[in-house]
C-alpha cells in the first residue's frame, strides 16, 4: 500500500456523485486525527499546559510556571538559569498578555521594545500571549519581528542516488535561482564527503558566497565544517521535554556546549526543533505541542546559539492533521524571531497531498517573510529528495515566482532564462569533473557532464560506481582533504572564478561576521544580518518593501507577453 | 585591546578590518589567491581567533543578545581546544555518559589546561544538574 | 460476512516466563504490549494475524525455527528486539510494534543499532513480514541475506504519522511496568 493509494472504498451505502468527487479529491489522502490533550496531541490550546508564574530571590529564579525550582526538570532549570532575563521577569509577567499581544501586533510599538519585554518571559506566559493571535495577527507580528529585514530562502540539493554531479548541478542551479542557503544529506551516509564536496563547487558556481551544510550526526557534521567543505550547520535536534531530550542522547548543556564548538570554528550554526516532536516520540508529558515548542525556543536563546530552524519540521504531519495545528506552527516561527533568534521556517517536508493546502501552510511565512521562508524549499525533484520530500519543489518555481508577483512578495527566488541554467548546471559538472580528476576519485565522464545539463532527477543520470565513489569518499577523510584544498584544485584546473568565491567563503571564517544573527551572504560578499540588516519594519510604508531593481527581477516570468509587442514575450 | 564596539561596526571584514588577525598573525587582505596557490595561507590561517570572537561577541551584547555574547565567550576559549578533544567533551556531556568525577575532571582541565572559565563552569552546572536528574552514568544496568 | 479469502484472528496464549532458548537455530518473534491485544492490525489494516503467519512462514521456509514472547514492560522497540534477540537461541530477533514498525536485532549489537529496521509501518505488507521471516531465519544461521528492499514514500507523513504518533501513545498506555515477559503461543483461526 503507498500513500496515494486511495482510502478502500468501504462504503454501503449509495454515496452521491459529487460525495464521490469529493472522496477523490487529493486532500482525503491526509491523515487527520482527534485531540488528545492529556497525552499532548493537541496544537496549543490545552487546559493541560501550566498557568504563567514567576518568582525571583536572591537574584534567581526559584518559581517558574508553577514549579518551585526543587521541582524543575532540566529544560525549567536551563531556560530559568539561561534564557530569562531575571532583572526584568517579575515586571514583564506583570504585564497582561492581551497587553503583549497588542503590542507584537501594533506596528508602532518596535521591535526593540517587544524583543525587550520578551527577554523576560516565561514559556507558559509567552504560549497565553500567542493563544490570544488569530493566524493574520500572528503574521503582523511575524513582519515586525523577524530578525533580518531582507527575506532569504533555503534549498535541498539532494540526490536519491547520492550522485555528486546530480547535487552540484541542482546546486548551481538552486543558487541562480537565488536561495542563500544550500542543505545536502544522504541515502548512503559514507557518501559525505563527495556529496558535501559538490553541493560547495555547485553552490558556487551558481552564485558566489551561497552558504551549504550538510545534515549528518553531530560528530561527521562538526568534522566536515571545520575542514572548510561545508560553511554552517542546522540538525543540531532539542526537544521541550526532558524525557524525549535524553531520548536524543543529549541535554541542553551538551547542545551549548556544542553550539560554543561551532562558533569556535568560526562556523555558523543553528538549532532545530519543532512542534509535534515530543509527542510523536511518546513523551509530551501532557503538554501541548506549541508549549513544548517554546519551551525548545527559549532552551535555544539560553545556550546563545544565533538560530533556530522550527515550524514543525520533520513532525509536520502530527500538528497537520489537529484542530488548528498549522495556526500553532505560524506561532512556533513567531516565538522564534521574537526571542531575536534568526528563524529557519520549515516549509520544508511532504506535508499534504493537497496543493491548496500545502500553499495555505506556506502563506503565513512567505507573505510576513522570514529569515528563511524555506529550511528547505527542495532543489531536486521531491522523489530525489533524501530529506523525505519537501512542501515545495522543482515542479513548483514557476508558481513560487508567479506568487512573488501576484502578490508583490519577495521569497528570495527568481526566473532564471533557460540559457543561463544549462550554463550554471554544465559548468557546476565540468568543475566538479575537474576537481575528481585532480583529486583522483573516479572520473567524471563528459557523458555524465551532459546529462547533468540537462537532467530533471537522478534517473537521468548515467549510474555511477558506487563501490569506486565509497571508496574516494573514504580516501577524501584519510587524506585530510580540506575547503582550501577544493579552492586550490579549482584554482588551477581553470576555475579561477568558482575558487575565488569558494575562498572568500572559507576568509570569511576570520572575521567570525556569519556568526552573527540571522547572516548571509549577498552575491558581492556582504555579511548580511539582523545587526546591519536589522529589521525595521514600523508598519505601511517601513520596512524591507519590494521595490526597485528587484522588483523590476520578480516581474519576469517564463511567460509574458509584451506590451510593446503582444505578437512576442518579455525576454 | 579594548575596543568599543557596536553594531555600526559590523561587519568587521568590511568596517573594521585592521582589528582581524589570523591565528598566524596575518591580516585579512593577506588571504589571497596568490598566497593560497604558493602555500603561504595554509588551513591553520582561516581560522577565527578568540580575539575576533570576543569582538563579536562584544557587538551582540550590543545588540542587545547577551546570551550569544556569552556564546562566543566561551567559543573564544575553546579555540585552544584541538577538534577530538571538543568532540571528546561533548560526548562525556552526553546523559548518562559521565560519572560526577568525570565531569569534575574535565572542568578543571578545561580551567587549568585551557584557562577556559566560562566553559568550565557550564560543565560544572551540568554536574550539578545531572545529579539532580539522575542523569549521571550508573552501572546498575539497562533495560 | 464472509470473503472468499476469509479473515484470521490471533489469540496469544500464555505459556509461561519468556527464558533464554537454547536452539542455535532459533528466532524470537518480540511483540509490544499492545500486539494482538488490545490492537489487532497494523497502521494500514494488515491483521497481526497475518503479520505472525507470514513471519513464521518466512522462518519456516529457510529451515528456522521460532519461538514467540511477549514483552510489558516496555514499548520502545529498540529494547523489546534487543532483549528479544538476548533471549533467542541464535541471539537474533524479530521485534514488532503493534502498528507494524519491526527491527532484525542480534543479541552483539548496540541496542540502538540493528540488522535491518523497518520505521515505515505503512509501507509493510505481507509480502515484506514474509521477507522479514525468511532473512531473520538466514541470520540466525549465519548466513548473509540481501536485506529486504526498502521502500520509501514522501507521502506517507502526511498521510499516516498523526494516527502513528496516536498509535504509539495507546501501545504507551498497554504498558505494564509490573508485568515480566511471557512466552507465548500464537493461535491462528480462520474464521470463514
């Protein structure tokens, strides 16, 4: 049985025609389930979930949400000891939460002022502030408070066959299209370092100053990134509570811990959590999914880690399938970028069967914009996607670029004229090709070169061998294969031009600028964040607008006619 | 140094490149294509010093995030740490991965060995709380 | 109602304390606390019924033998197979949730390690319980079987991971901390 199979028509009774249609239709494939608040399948609105209390003595926090602090579990120990500003909680918590409600919606209350007062609140007050939002109010909140002002977007450069030419070329080709960042992981773990390796070459040749990761456990994620082959990390997994958190085979101690190993790489870094986790693994301890979620949020601001990727993620089709589910998810983003961490959205998993409902779960990110709408939107074809399929992939860029412009929103991406992708693509295989010919891993053919070129999934690439492929993999480890390495290969192999943006992204690691919230690159190398790019959205007319020369870009489409000419289409 | 720093001097690659230094003591500009291809930057030099982080971490404060601030505090002591040892650490703060005593030892190595305070601190903080939570290593047997 | 194929059902019968086997050539089948009762099918309807036939069918086909427990005490499955496989004669197991997630496990192994798992209950039907049967019984005479092919499907989240998450918390509530092991028989009726 698959997923698309339709549900087994059960049925006794005569059924009408149009009950028939409905049957069909894509969105009763979805699985929907009832509440169950005492175990914690329930969104965000549980008489379960703690009443908001704070206690302050001697200069710390000895009340929290109820619990006295002999009572707290590790997460109420490390967000009183961490994330909450003790001088100013007692004042903060008295304020009532319709008050702070208003005032994340009211665009003349600011940022810095809302970000303030949040400093000092607990997860139980922060949960009573969101449940008073409807989702459009939890969107305005979203547009003040989004740490960057610029929207970026983030890609899946996946290969179900784990091939590196298919990986490099989507790259190159997700980059030209204009997402910020790139993320890879694998089907074959052992096959790290060459996919890793073409997701980098790929990525910039694109567009110089694109930053990738790739997803793997902590050790082989951490190893790859202080060798310079990838630029950041994002699965470094918390949990809100702390029977699921030592599930994980972590604390939040350790995650500090090794949030503090990245930065001293000069590596940027987030965390990942996401509604719907704790229960999907047992534990809610009868807490609502959103309530442990925030908990996750301010675990992350307390460890002074610069981001957090949320929204669900790879649990999305828990809070999917409860009452008012993807309303909570709006909310989880909003906790984030309102605790001033840089927000990673989600929008990035097989969410529903339905495209209707798959572009309302988009709408809350992609009209408000965050730091990344997509964490990721999937570069490759979602049956080539090794993150298990994306809410968003390559079928839907034409639509994404069409909603940019129908609504004049800007989600990072662009339409790109055929000639200059088969360019990037081409040139992405021909410099990965020059780097496996330098680095003696098996070759590269020109016949692969040119399906890379051309090619939709890995089922249009010719097969590699990929006993030969484990075993370069492996040799890249043992010889100690470093970023600068890759920069030196290209250098010399004629690709002076994907070696100098490669190198400026590796220099990058000495200044510790990507370090900041919410940075990026932008295509001349600036280290955009929420410190010079900081977002100063104030209501109509304030804040990041779409206009100018890349609202002059967003206006193009595969298909306009001129208006000059209606006989031919805008070029 | 003490320098005064706030968020009009980020980046610091571009506004306020004469305060980076490489660990070999080279300058930014000095990180060129030409002296990467004779070999005179080596990967040792595209490294981040805890001079730099701590600049950094001075201009969140400013910003307002303390707590990355604190971050890239004990980032900047770990930078003495060779990689296996800090995958070694993080390991035994794994739950139920160190005994109290472990823990005690890696604090004062990371103290006495590295000066690395803060860091130090965080893992005596977690001793503390491992005890409380039964989340220190014990021989009594799984499931 | 009556179907020409006809349904099975599945009765546990209680046999005594589950204790170390002593056939080398033995597998144990662990079934959670809520296999067979109070659930009686996997996440997309297959009958545990028909989950246990084709499992001893693919043991029986590869000349193995089985021997089937019970476990309370616990729902992860990692632990039900791993102490499963310490209990099994040949030290391999087959652990199995109630909505149909199974993992080969050998009694060596990291208890977070495995032979071959299987974390898309959807995706399992009998054909691949059957397969699941016949490798556990290669392993357990040192043989080196193909691991059974894995599917994939990016649209099983949406469809089926609430009612999973659902499925989990109820195999969660059948736990009973003060109930050891059994050994049990598998009985299967058709009923026509």
């Amino acid at each position: 049985m698959t997923a698309v199979e339709p549900r087994p028509q059960t049925a006794e009774v005569r059924a009408s025609k149009r009950t028939e249609i409905l049957e069909n239709r894509p969105v009763n494939l979805d699985g929907f389930v009832e509440e169950w608040p005492e175990k914690g399948l329930v969104a965000m609105e549980s008489d379960f979930d703690p009443q908001p209390s704070i206690r302050v003595e001697g200069g710390r926090i000895v009340e929290l949400d109820g619990r006295t602090r002999e009572q707290f579990d590790f997460m109420d120990t490390f967000i009183a000891d961490h994330a909450i500003d003790v001088d100013t909680c007692e004042q903060a918590m008295a304020i009532e939460s319709v008050e702070i409600a208003r005032m994340l919606v009211d665009p003349r209350t600011s940022r810095a002022d809302v970000v303030a007062l949040g400093r000092g609140l607990t997860p139980a007050k922060i949960l009573d502030v969101v449940k008073l939002m409807n989702v459009v109010e939890i969107m305005m909140g979203m547009q003040k408070v989004r740490s960057r002002r610029t929207p970026a977007n983030q890609a899946h450069s996946t290969s179900a066959k784990d091939n590196p030419i298919q990986v490099a070329a989507d790259a190159a080709e997700a980059a030209v299209r204009g997402f910020a960042e790139l993320e890879t992981t694998l089907g074959v773990l052992r096959y790290a370092p060459l996919v890793a390796i073409g997701l980098q070459v790929g990525g910039q040749v694109g567009r110089g100053g694109v930053l990738t990761q790739c997803a793997l456990e902590e050790a082989t994620e951490l190893d790859l990134g202080m060798r310079g082959i990838t630029a950041y990390a994002e699965t470094i997994s918390i949990y809100g509570t702390e029977s699921v958190f030592v599930d994980g085979d972590d604390t939040p101690w350790s995650k500090a811990f090794l949030a503090s190993a990245y930065a001293s790489r000069g590596i940027k870094m987030r965390f990942t959590s996401g509604t719907g986790s704790e229960v999907q693994m047992g534990n809610a301890e009868g807490r609502s999914m959103l309530f442990l979620e925030i908990r996750c949020i301010l675990m992350a601001k307390g460890a002074g880690v610069q981001g957090l990727q949320n929204g669900s993620i790879s649990c999305i089709g828990v809070p999917g399938a409860v009452p008012g589910g993807i309303r909570a998810v709006a909310a989880e983003n909003l906790v984030a970028s309102w605790m001033d961490l840089e927000c990673a959205s989600g929008n990035d998993q097989s969410f529903s069967h339905s495209a209707m409902r798959r572009t309302s779960r988009l709408v809350p990110q992609l009209f408000s914009g965050t730091d990344f709408v997509c964490s990721g939107y999937s570069g490759v074809p979602n049956k080539d996607n090794m993150f298990a399929g994306s809410n968003l992939d390559t079928e839907d860029y034409d639509d994404w670029n069409t909603i940019q412009r129908d609504m004049q929103v800007d989600g990072g991406l662009r339409h790109v004229r055929e000639d200059v992708i088969l360019q990037v693509r081409n040139k992405a295989a021909r410099a990965l090709q020059a780097v496996f010919a330098e680095l003696d891993l098996p070759a590269i053919t020109d016949e692969e070169v040119e399906a890379a070129t051309y090619a939709d999934s890995s089922d249009d690439y010719p097969d590699r061998d990929v006993l030969a492929d484990l075993e370069g993999a492996r040799s890249v480890m043992e010889r100690g294969v470093t970023g600068l390495d890759l920069v030196k290969v290209l250098e010399r192999s004629g690709f002076g031009d994907v070696a100098e943006n490669y190198l400026q992204v590796l220099r990058q690691r000495v200044s510790g600028d990507l370090l900041q919230t919410a940075a990026i690159f932008t295509g001349d190398f600036v280290p955009l964040a929420a410190v010079n790019d900081a977002n100063d959205y104030a209501g109509p007319g304030t804040g990041y607008r779409l206009s100018g020369e890349r609202w002059e870009e967003l206006k193009k489409l595969r298909h306009v006619t001129s208006a000059e000419n209606p006989e031919e289409e805008v070029v | 140094m003490t320098v005064d720093l706030t968020p009009a001097d980020y980046p610091l690659s571009i506004n306020r490149p004469e305060l980076l230094r490489t660990p070999t003591g080279k300058a930014l500009a000095d990180i060129t294509m030409a002296a990467v291809v004779s070999g005179e930057v080596t990967a040792e030099d595209l490294r981040v010093t805890p001079e730099t982080l701590v600049l950094q971490g001075r201009i969140a404060e400013s910003a307002g995030r303390r707590q990355l601030g604190e971050n890239c505090r004990r980032a900047a002591e770990m930078t003495a740490i060779p990689d296996a040892e800090v995958l070694a650490m993080y390991n035994a703060l794994r739950p139920n991965a160190s005994s109290a005593a472990q823990l005690e030892e890696i604090a004062t190595r990371l103290e006495g060995t590295y000066s690395a305070t803060t860091c130090a601190a965080l893992v005596r903080e977690a001793a503390e709380v491992y005890a409380a939570r039964n989340l220190l290593a014990d021989d009594s047997g799984e499931f | 109602m009556t179907t020409a194929t006809g349904t099975r059902t599945l009765t546990l019968r209680e046999i005594g304390p589950a204790e170390r086997g002593t056939r080398p050539e033995e597998v144990v089948i662990a079934l959670s606390p809520a296999f067979g009762d109070p659930f009686t099918k996997t996440i997309v309807d297959v009958p545990h019924a028909e989950v246990i036939r084709q499992l001893l069918a693919g043991i029986e086909e590869q000349g193995g033998v089985a021997r089937t427990i019970k476990v309370y005490r616990t729902a992860d499955l990692a632990a039900i197979a791993h102490f499963g496989a310490k209990l099994s004669g040949s030290g391999i197991a087959v652990g199995i949730l109630a909505r149909g997630t199974t993992v080969v496990h050998q009694r060596d192994l990291a208890r977070l390690s495995n032979l071959e798992l299987f974390p898309q209950a959807p995706l399992l039907d009998a054909e691949v319980f059957r397969m699941i049967g016949a490798n556990a019984a290669q392993y357990a005479q040192s043989r080196s079987p193909r691991p059974v092919p894995t599917r994939n499907d990016q649209m099983a989240r949406p469809r089926w991971q609430a009612k999973a998450a659902l499925l989990h918390l109820k195999e969660f509530e059948c736990i009973d901390h003060a109930r050891a092991a059994v050994e049990v028989e598998p009985v299967i009726t058709r009923v026509d």
